[in-house]
C-alpha cells in the first residue's frame, strides 16, 4: 500500500495521442484537441472577453491531465495582457497525476505551445497528495493543483470561480469525476455570474447540475460532438460561517507593512510584490537576518509523518512549496540530506513511512543499515538568500512598533518570532535556545548534509553542525559552553566528511531564539480579535460547536511559531497571507488553513474550558 496518488494507466496511440486505459479513454484528440479546449472552454465560458475589467480572475478546473487546457488558457492570457496588472489564477483537481516525462510526451503534440509548455515542465508538480501553488510573476499567473481523490480534494478547495472548465474524461467511463454530489460543492465555490463549460451533454449530467441550481443550455458542438453545455450559476448560496478566520480582507491591499525582516518576513514580503504589492519591512535589529534566521547555512528538508493526517498533509505541502521557491535562487542549492534515525522510535516512524511512502522515488529512497535519502532538499546561505528576497521593499531597521502604531490602517504582518507576544500577548507562543557551530574549511566541497536529530551541513568552503533546541524562559541571547559540548558530540554521531577538518579549525558559534507553539504547527492568517472572540464563542465552552465567523482585527495578519523549520514554513505562508491580503484562491486546503489558523488558538482554550 501507498500513500502516493495512483498513476494513470498510460498508452499511446501511433500518433501520439496518450490514452488512459484505467478508463479507456484519450486524454485529447491529437488532431483537434487544442482547438477543441479553445471552442469549448475558452468560448464556452466567454474567454477571453469575460477577464478584461477584473483586477484577478480565476478559473476552477475538474481534471487537469497534461495541463493542456491550463496551457491554452495561459497562452490566451499572455495575448490579452500584455502591459496590464490583472492576475489569473488556475485552480485544477487531478486524482491520476502525469510524470514529468509522461507530461512532456504529449504536450510535444502541440508545438505552437512548446515555450509554454517548457516553462510548466521545469516546475512540474512533485507527484504528492496535497495542494501545490506553482507561480509566474512576469505572467501574473498562479496554478494551484488539488491532487487527490476529487470526493476528499473539492470539499477542502478554498476558492470562488468566476469559470468553470469541466472536463474528465468521459462520464460513461469516469463517473466519479461526473457525480452530482460534485454540482453543489462547485456551485459554493463561484463568484456571481460563474460559468462552467464542458464537452459533454448525458442527461445525469444535465440534470446534477440543475438540481444543484445552475441554469444549464445546449450549445453547438465541437467536432464530432453536436453538442455541448454552458452552464451559469444563478443566485448563489449563502457561505458557511468562518470559524477560523480564513477569509480574505475585504478590498486588495495595495500597501503592506511586514514587521520583522527574518525569514518568515523577507518571504511575506517577496510574495507580495511579485504580486505588485508596495511592501515596508520594519525590523528593531540593525539589519535583515539578525535573529534566528541569521545563521550561515539553513536545511529545507522534509518532516515525514507516518499517518496520512491534516499536519502530515500540510507539512508536506509546506516542503514541496519551500523547493519551488527556493529553485534558482542565490544562496540556494540543491542538496540530498542521508537522514538516519537518532534512536529507536524514529526508526520505528521512517520505517513505516518508507512502508507507505507520501513521495515518489525520484524524492525519497531507503537507506541500507535504516534511513532516507532525501532528494532534491536544500541548503541556503541565509545572508545571500534574504536580503534578495527583500530587494524593492521599503527597509526600515532600528524601529519598534507599539501596538497603537499598528491602528493606523495599514494591513500588517506580524513576523517577528518571539516578539510577536510582546504585540499580541494573549497568542500562545515560546521561545526556544538554538546555537549553532560552524568553520571554514580549505576544502570547496558540493553542497551535502547528514541529520539525525542534529544535522551537519557543508556548501563551498562552509560548515555547520547542531542544533540545540532548549527552553528559554527570556532573558540574554547567548552562546554557551555546554551547548557546544552537545553540538560536538552531535557532529561525533553523525561523522561527516569533514568532521576532522573540523575539530582542528577555529570554530565559532550562534545562539538565536525560535518561536514555537504548544501543538507544534506555526500561527499563519488573520489575527482574531481577541475579547470579542472570547465572548461569540462563549458556547464553545459548553461543548457546542462553532458556528459563527471569528471576529477578526481589521488589518492585522501573523506569520510565525515556524520552531527550527522557519525556511521551510516561510514560502508556504507568504502565499497562505497574499492569498487572505488579496483575495486569492488558498493555496492549500481548508483543514490545513484551520489547522495552522491563529483561531484554533482561542477554539482550543475555550473547549477545555479555558
């Protein structure tokens, strides 16, 4: 048994057309299959007409295949915007996801679309269950893609369309993409004046969607097809309550201040103006990096769960986003971690994991004698990699913000680790001790890394090993020698290459606090206002269930309690946050956002009474 998505049963005909013989059906016609996507749903949902006047638009997609489709709606993009500021956002749900190779395959079918198509396969989603954000700033374009099974992935989509593209298969031949518990679940997720398009005509098609309120008509077909439907959302149901916070502000931020110029910041902060947000950072230290983010070198690498759970989920998603971002930046590179189990009950959890793997071989493989090989992680030089990620924006350092230089309206993220409590006392966070050792070796060496529960790291001439994680009650910020001690006998452990190197070079050290949560998951989203919150959901002490929108603060937003995984978290929460900032479809799923949400806090303590 795996925990990775299955694989569509591939073949192809003689000219080149793939076909999926799980369901015996072909996944375009070779010969008029770009123009079929084009005449019914490009044409079917009114594009690209329909997205000139929106400042974004997004497409909702059931079934993404090749990406053929996704393709043609970008190349449609990319020929109607020049010059403007609109974004698209492409949202899809795929339950047999494509190799990278398979992918290439069939979209070398369509060479008027071969730099479009190059550009998707160099990002081409890692094969995961989960959500994955991929991005084009220059295009102003985002895809997010929901891989899993559609009953479980549509259910937790956390977005409103204004087009639909329906488009899986046959239904006779793939009736779960087809459903009619589908129709309601879409329809909850459009804006008003939606359309969906799609191929397809079977009366239990027709008649799902009416039922679940759309107004639906026969159109012309394509082809060999007489006919096809476009189908318009009528009056629209009324949204569930928001418990947890997560929906958007009401207008698009135009300006953001980001407080706190680490890591969780600078990628806040990068997000937002590759959106074309105008950010200021505001950070009290003399410059960017100073606190716990400053150290020479930082692991990306992933945090397996065994069970298939909500934190397993997201965790994941939060690696796969961190090597999107990451890729082709200075100061990042590319690096395999030999993760070996530092006693026996991680043994235990990497067996199992390795059991059931959430990663393809390409990503993740057995070690002999216990462990995994980690593909495809990174090792990053901090003080390259920050200060890039906040060129444009507006530094301000030396400065401290009260909380009533936070009421001046300017929408606010507050990612300044541990700091944060001295802003929002009443969020549960703690500080822990990290120090680190490092040296430089004469010896220019690959990037490369060993962990197990400690790690060591070398890239060019630099080395670092550690890390101690030890509770800090406040106080100085500073080395000590028994942290040395421990981070020594650590790089003893896990004996790298260059250990030797090491113990004769002048080695020095670095303390920094990292902020972290009871539950362990960081606090990503708005910021609920506290005693109102307190009091709408009094019942919750009672044992009732939440059923009211969290009260939220105006303008104030969180991005912190990343523990030692603040490179990893930071990517996936910058987009959490544009998403909220500026309306965006989530980049991940509903579950996940309640799960990392500053509410879940207040929902916590309430139901134990608190």
């Amino acid at each position: 048994m795996t925990r990775l998505p299955p694989k569509p049963d591939l073949a192809w005909k003689e000219d080149g057309t793939p076909v999926d013989e799980r369901v015996g059906d072909v996944y375009f016609s070779r010969h008029d299959g770009l123009e079929e996507t084009r005449a019914v749903f490009l044409a079917g949902c009114g594009l690209p007409q329909r997205w000139d006047g929106h400042d974004q638009f997004t497409i909702g997609e059931l079934g993404f295949g090749t990406g053929l489709n996704f393709l043609a709606t970008w190349q449609a993009w990319q020929q109607s915007q020049r010059g403007k500021r609109a974004w698209l956002h492409f949202v899809s749900f795929e339950g047999y996801p494509l190799d990278r190779e398979e992918a290439a395959r069939a979209l070398a079918s369509w060479p008027e679309l071969e730099d479009l198509s190059q550009r998707l396969l160099a990002k081409w989603p890692v094969r995961a269950h989960g959500v994955q954000r991929l991005v084009w700033p220059g295009d102003h374009l985002t895809l997010t893609l929901h891989t899993g099974d559609i009953e479980e992935m549509l259910p937790g989509a956390v977005l409103r369309a204004n087009a639909w593209f329906l488009d899986g298969f046959s239904p006779a031949r793939n009736e779960d993409m087809w459903a009619p518990t589908l129709w309601p679940m879409v329809r909850q997720r459009c804006e008003e004046g939606a359309i969906a398009a799609t191929f397809t005509v079977a009366g239990a098609v027709r008649r799902g969607l009416a039922e679940a309120g759309f107004a639906v008509e026969k159109k012309p077909g394509f082809g060999r097809k007489r006919e096809r439907l476009e189908v318009r959302a009528g009056e629209l149901p009324s949204r569930n309550p928001d418990p947890y916070g997560l929906r958007p502000l009401g207008t698009r931020a135009e300006h953001v201040r980001v407080v706190g110029a680490g890591i969780a910041g600078a990628c806040a902060a990068r997000v937002l103006m590759d959106r074309g947000v105008s950010v200021e950072v505001v950070d009290s230290a003399k410059n960017a990096a100073h606190a716990a983010s400053g150290n020479p070198l930082a692991l990306v690498m992933p945090r397996l769960d065994a069970g298939d759970t909500v934190q397993a989920r997201l965790l994941l998603d939060a690696y796969i986003a961190a090597r999107h971002f990451y890729a082709g930046l200075e100061g990042a590179h590319f690096s395999d971690v030999t993760h070996r189990p530092k006693d026996e009950k991680e043994a235990e959890r990497i067996a199992k994991v390795l059991a059931e793997p959430p990663l393809g071989l390409e990503n993740l493989e057995a070690l002999a004698g216990g462990g995994q090989l980690h593909k495809g992680a990174f090792i990053l030089e901090p003080h390259k990699l920050i200060p890039l990620l906040l060129e444009g924006a507006e530094l301000h350092f030396e400065q401290t913000l009260e909380p009533e230089d936070l009421q001046d309206g300017v929408p606010t993220i507050l990612a300044a680790g541990h700091e944060i409590r001295e802003l929002l006392p009443w969020l549960e966070i703690e500080g822990r001790m990290g120090q680190v050792e490092f040296c430089r070796s004469d010896v220019d060496t690959p990037a490369s890394a060993l962990a197990s529960g400690d790690y060591a790291l070398a890239s060019g001439k630099q080395r670092l090993w550690g890390a101690t994680f030890e509770r800090w009650n406040g106080g100085r910020i500073e080395t000590h020698p028994g942290a040395r001690d421990a981070n020594m006998a650590a790089l003893e452990r896990l004996n790298p290459f260059w250990r030797q190197d090491a113990r004769k070079a002048p080695a020095e050290n670095r303390a920094g606090v990292r902020a972290t949560t009871p539950d362990r998951l960081p606090l990503i989203g708005r910021v609920p206002d506290h005693e109102r919150a307190m009091t709408v959901f009094d019942d919750v002490r009672h044992g009732r269930p939440a059923k009211a929108n969290a009260p939220l603060s105006d303008n104030l937003l969180v991005s912190g309690g990343f523990g030692s995984r603040g490179f990893t978290w930071g990517p996936w929460a910058g987009e959490v946050l544009a998403a909220q900032l500026l309306g965006e479809p989530a980049p991940a799923s509903e579950k996940s956002l309640q799960a990392v949400s500053p509410m879940r806090q207040i929902l916590r303590s309430l139901k134990r009474g608190g």
